[in-house]
C-alpha cells in the first residue's frame, strides 16, 4: 500500500495516498440533524438539533412551469407554519363593562380578573402623537371605565376565594 501523503479531519478521517487513492473512517453514527419535519407538497419545514442552537429551517418548493410559483410557495409556507402563529387570547364571554373602537373590557367574575383588550391604529393621519397615545387612547377611557363600574369590580375582589369551582 502507498503511503500516507495528507489526512483531512471533519466528520470522520480522510487519509489520501500517494497513488491518490482515498479511505475514509467516519466518527461514528451521528444524530439525525432534522426534528419534527412537516411537508406540503414538495416543500418542507422542520427544526435542527445543534449544540448551541436549534433552528427553524423551510425549504419552499414550486415547479418552474407554474403559474404563481411565489404564491404556491406562499401557500407551503403558510400551511407548514400554522402551528407557530401567536395565539391572542379570546374575548371573555362575559359582558363588557365598556367597548369602543379598539378598547374593551371585561369583568371576569371566575377568574376574579379584568381582561383589557387595546388596538390601536398606527398611521399618519391620527390626531395624537405616539406618546399621547397611551393616555388619551387607552389610559382616560379605563380611568372613567373603572370609576363608573366601581362598585361591581370591588364586589368582585372581595368575592375572590368565595366562588366554588364545581
């Protein structure tokens, strides 16, 4: 046999000899580098395992004769992505103690909670300037909320342990 002329280390040992012929020895058995892999058509998306860091990764897929391809890719990634969209909180249904545009809220008599639910519209033409808009928008209308409803929120603090969970 030749002799040795370079070794290469990655994940194994590659030794080439003289006559350019090569042996490898890998490592050993490694752990697969894909997790919790979903497809949709011919696209794919799953999670890595790494030891510093996980990812997400997508690979988007569309044939080159279609007619939207961005749009079919739009929709694999949409599909494949479902399960990480944030989920807000629902609307109690219990009766709101105020509602208007963009700002409710609720009494949550089991919970012994009040949920506020604000949205506020980020544009140009709003009369206020954004560090008007904590007061004017959310922090004055929940001011007079809890001062008209008053006695039916203290009612409900001081029920708190009083309520049975049946």
């Amino acid at each position: 046999m030749a002799q040795p002329k370079e070794k290469w280390h990655g994940r194994g040992t590659a030794t080439i000899y003289e006559d350019d012929s090569i042996e490898f020895r890998p490592c050993g058995k490694g752990e697969p580098s894909q997790r919790n892999v979903k497809r949709s058509g011919a696209s794919k998306f799953y999670q890595t395992n790494g030891e510093k860091e996980s990812n997400y990764v997508a690979h988007l897929m569309a044939p080159m004769n279609a007619l939207d391809p961005v749009g079919d890719m739009l929709k694999d990634f949409e599909t494949l992505t479902r399960e990480l969209e944030p989920q807000l909180p629902r609307e109690p249904r219990t009766k709101p103690l105020m509602k208007r545009d963009g700002l409710a809220v609720y009494l949550d008599k089991k919970e012994h909670k009040v949920r506020i639910f604000a949205e506020i519209a980020l544009d140009n033409e709003h009369p206020y300037s954004p560090a008007d808009w904590a007061y004017t928008i959310i922090g004055a209308p929940l001011n007079q909320c809890f001062t008209s409803n008053r006695k039916s929120i203290l009612t409900a603090y001081r029920q708190q342990g009083k309520t049975s969970c049946k």
